[in-house]
C-alpha cells in the first residue's frame, strides 16, 4: 500500500489525475481507485503551510538575507510536489535549483564523506559544521542563596562537538539536570529532560574552598555526555613529624627538608606550612530520556521475536504455495507425460488425492501452519515421486550406459597399446584391466537388457545410479595401475679413482730453491760431531 501511494504521489506531479491500484490490501481484497491533483494538495495544505515557519528560523538563524543567497537548493522526496516548491518560491521569492537527485542525495554525501575518511581514496575535503538546533541548560541545587544555579551552557547554533567546563563551588554532592531551555521549539510530544548527573558522598576537607569541575560534552552525534569530574581543594599541610615523613609524596620532599632545617635553627612557624591542591577524580552517575537497559532488552527480545514470527510466516506460505505448485504441476502430467510410467489404477488414485487436496487447500488449510503444508506435500510425493524417478530413470539409462561403455572402450585401447608412457606396467597388470572391462562390459549389459524387457510401469532394477557406480569403480581400479610411477634407473657404479702423488706445492719448490741457493752462495759449517778433536 505505502509503494502505491509513493508512486500516486509522484505520478499527480505531472498529471492532474492519475489511477492507485492495490493487490491484495487485506483479505485477498484489490483496491482500485484514482485521485486528483486537487484533492491531494487539499489534504496536505496544512502540512504544506508549516513550511514557512520552518524556513523562515532557518533564514534567521543563519542571519544571511535571502537575496545574499548564492543559490538555494531542494532536495528530499517531499520537494517533488508541486505544492512544496510553490510554498517555497513564493517565501523566498526565488527560482529553486533541483539539481540534486531529490532520493539520492544523502546517499552521495555519506558516500563523499566514507571516501573523505577512507585512506584508499583521494578526494576534495568538504568542511561540514553541525549544530546543536535547540539550547541546552543545566540547573542544580543551591549550595548558598546567593549562588546562581542556572546555566545555559550550549546556546542555539552551538558547534558539534563542543566541550564546556562547569564549575561549582561548596557541594559536597551535586544534583544537575539538563534541559532544553525553549520548549515551544521542539517537536511536539518531545521531552524537555536531556540528562541528570549525580555525584555524591563526596569527602571533603574543607567545603568552603573546595570546587567541583565538570566537563560536559555534546559529541558529534549531538548526544550530551559528562567526560570527567573533579574535585579541586585547597588545603594547608601542618607541620611534618618523625611518624609523618616516611609517608609523604615525592613532590612535597624539599618542603619536608626545609622545615627539619628551620626546626634546628628556630624558623618562624608560618615558614614551615605549604599550600597545596587536591584533585580528586569522581563518579558520576547518569540518567538520560532514552531507555533504560532493561526496556531495550525487552524490546530488542519482542523485535527478535516478530522477525521470527514473519520469518516463520513466510516459510509457511512458501510451503503452501509448494503445495499448490505440486498439485498443479502433477495434475498435468499424470495424464500426459508421465502416463506410461503408471498404471491406470495409480494414475486414478494419485489424481483424484490431488483434487482432495486442492479442495482442502482452499478451504480448512487455507490458514495452517507450516508443519501441516510439509506434512500434506510429503504424502502427495510418496506417490508422485516413484512416478516421476521412473520416468528419469528411462529418459537417461541410456545416456548414462552409452557413458560407461565409452570408458570401457577407453581403458581397453589403453592397456593394449604401445604407448611408451605406460611400458613399465607389466602385462599382468594390463591383463588386470582388460578382464575387468570385461565383467563390467557383461554385467552392464545383462542387466540393461533385463530391465529394457521390464514394463515402464514398474520400479528400475537396473538404475543410473548403478551404472555409474560401476563406471566409477571400474576408473578407481585401472587408474589405479595405470597412474604407478615409472621406476627409477639404475645408478652407475663410478670407477676406482688412480692414486694421487703428492706433488710438492709451488710455494714448497721455491722454497726449496732458495735453501739450494743459499747453501751454494755460503758454505756450510761442519757440525760439532764432524769436527776432528785432533
């Protein structure tokens, strides 16, 4: 109904009346009717009427005059009615530019801006600025009279993201709602609460100095969110003990040496004393207008459970529809093409089992569940279907023998040919092969021969399935022999190698040449047993 009421719309652009058809609305009910344009822009004048107002804040807002305007640009489903764009043109005494594909448009920018953040792609930047449209204001309790407890901390226009420091003085626990300020803007039915914030059990030394910081945060989605909170306080450290010193801070370690060193020499006691601030992170615990996590819980279950029962809904009508397909299908045929497969009596009984459930169909299983549809088209196949198989099995018995005797036919050539890839298999193995084409070839043919004498009317003894079983144990057994590798030749046995002299190295020679030459040019001397005592 809804795709037929856009079409409508869009058609009454053009025409000053245009038709509206809808199949099927409730009940199996068509709708047919037709509208004119006239009528339609009456029932939509006061929604069209609201179109000022809106673009009257939005010219306000931005404090550009509408003559400053470069140009002005409609986009949405909605500009493409007549109506919109006369409201339009006579506010802003303009022409309107519908470049900008009205339905596509929002897809192209979140496309541009996916690319602009992609690293793939390489695109012109497009800076975009989002504001907060209606002002926020955060109000607590007071802690004094004279304190002021009311704060408007994002006005109207205020940048997305943005990030604003609060800051209260003398609470020890703090109670902050936050709030639109200007509620006669807001839709209508919308709530005026954005969010509640509550700190408490805050332990502070003195409540006087002490100061609350908040940082509050309107992300980029526009959503108010509290970052941190912190307890800032201003204290005096007394002066340090001997029991005290071993606890002190890093940071407060020259303070303590200096104030042992005026104890010896009598300082003046202020001098003893540092002034130091506390910061103390904090909880804080929210509360906002959306749902709590239970209701979500609740209604993400009661989603989970509607989509099952339409998922459940359309899975039964697809059975229901199967079961009308198969009567339909099967009220042709067993009169036709399947007729030979059947006896008359079978035919007789499977027919009029169809037109019992076409009758039911209609009437008491016009609205059953999706196990009854099963249920009924399962007993209308116990019969149909060994109708069916008959007639497969006689429109490819022949193909699929004509397959294995081709096989057969392949596998013999192989085993008695001389072909060199396969002359390492012995003959026995060939043999293997050619004796059990053979029983294949035999048993193959007898019993197709049996089964062609068979009536068409009775179940295949001799099925497909069996023919190319035993093709494909026939090709598991040959390729079997026919895939073993060739053996590996035999390795040559290498000759005894000749023994090798040992040949004096050059480097050996020279230096033997030098000893001769220096024992020719300098006699040697006659070692001390040679020499004659005498």
């Amino acid at each position: 109904m809804e795709v037929a009421c856009e079409k409508l719309k869009k058609v009454l652009n053009t025409v000053p009346e245009a038709p509206i058809n809808i199949d099927s609305l409730m009940n199996d009910v068509d709708v047919r009717g037709s509208m004119k344009r006239a009528d339609y822009e009456a029932m939509t004048t006061p929604l069209v009427d609201r179109i000022s107002a809106v673009v009257q804040r939005a010219v306000e807002s931005s404090k550009i005059p509408v003559d400053k305007l470069f140009a002005i640009e409609i986009t949405g489903g909605a500009t493409r009615l007549q109506a919109v764009q006369t409201k339009l043109a006579e506010y802003l005494k303009r022409d309107l530019s519908k470049t900008l594909n009205q339905e596509e448009s929002v897809a192209r920018g979140c496309a541009l801006q996916c690319a602009i953040l992609s690293p793939i792609f390489r695109v012109r930047e497009f800076a975009l600025q989002d504001i907060q449209p209606y002002p926020i204001r955060v109000t607590w309790e007071k802690a004094h009279e004279q304190e002021d407890n009311v704060l408007e901390l994002f006005p109207v226009d205020n940048a997305i993201p943005s990030v604003k420091a609060l800051t209260v003085c003398g609470h020890d626990s703090l109670e902050l709602s936050a709030e639109y300020s200007q509620p006669e803007n807001l839709p209508q039915g919308a709530s005026t609460l954005v969010a509640k914030y509550s700190i408490r059990n805050l332990v502070i030394t003195k409540k006087d100095t002490s100061k609350l910081r908040l940082k509050i945060k309107l992300d980029h989605n526009g959503i108010l969110v509290t970052e941190s909170a912190t307890l800032v306080e201003d204290a005096v450290d007394e002066p340090k003990t001997e029991d005290a010193e071993s606890k002190m801070d890093v940071d407060d370690a020259p303070a303590a040496e200096a104030t042992r060193g005026d104890a010896k020499t009598d300082a003046k006691p202020e001098e003893s004393k540092k002034k130091k601030v506390k910061r103390t992170d904090v909880p804080v615990s929210s509360k906002s207008a959306a749902l709590d996590s239970k209701t979500l819980d609740n209604l993400t279950e009661s989603e989970n459970r509607m989509a099952s029962d339409d998922r459940l809904a359309l899975e039964t009508a697809e059975k229901k529809n199967a079961v009308e397909t198969y009567i339909y299908d099967m009220r042709g045929k067993i009169s036709d093409a399947l007729a030979s497969f059947t006896t008359e009596d079978i035919a007789s009984a499977f027919s009029k089992a169809l037109d019992d459930a076409e009758n039911w169909l209609y009437e008491d299983g016009a609205e059953q569940t999706k196990s009854v549809y099963v249920k009924k088209l399962d007993d209308l196949k116990v019969i149909g279907d060994p109708i069916v198989k008959r007639k497969y099995e006689a429109e490819n018995r022949y193909d699929a023998m004509s397959s294995l005797r081709s096989t057969l036919e392949q596998y013999r050539s192989t085993a008695t040919s001389e072909d060199p890839k396969y002359e390492h298999i012995e003959k026995s193995e060939k043999s293997k092969i050619l004796d059990e084409c053979d029983s294949v070839e035999k048993s193959a043919n007898d019993s197709f021969n049996k089964q062609e004498k068979a009536a068409k009317s009775a179940d295949a003894t001799f099925t497909v399935a069996d023919i190319l079983k035993k093709k494909a144990d026939l090709e598991r057994m040959a390729n079997a022999i026919l895939s073993k590798p060739k053996p590996a030749p035999p390795k040559e046995e290498k000759k005894p190698e000749a023994p090798k002299t040992d040949s004096p190295k050059p480097e050996a020679k020279a230096e033997e040449n030098k000893t001769e030459a220096k024992s020719e040019q300098k006699p040697a001397e006659p070692k001390p047993q040679d020499m004659d005592l005498d």
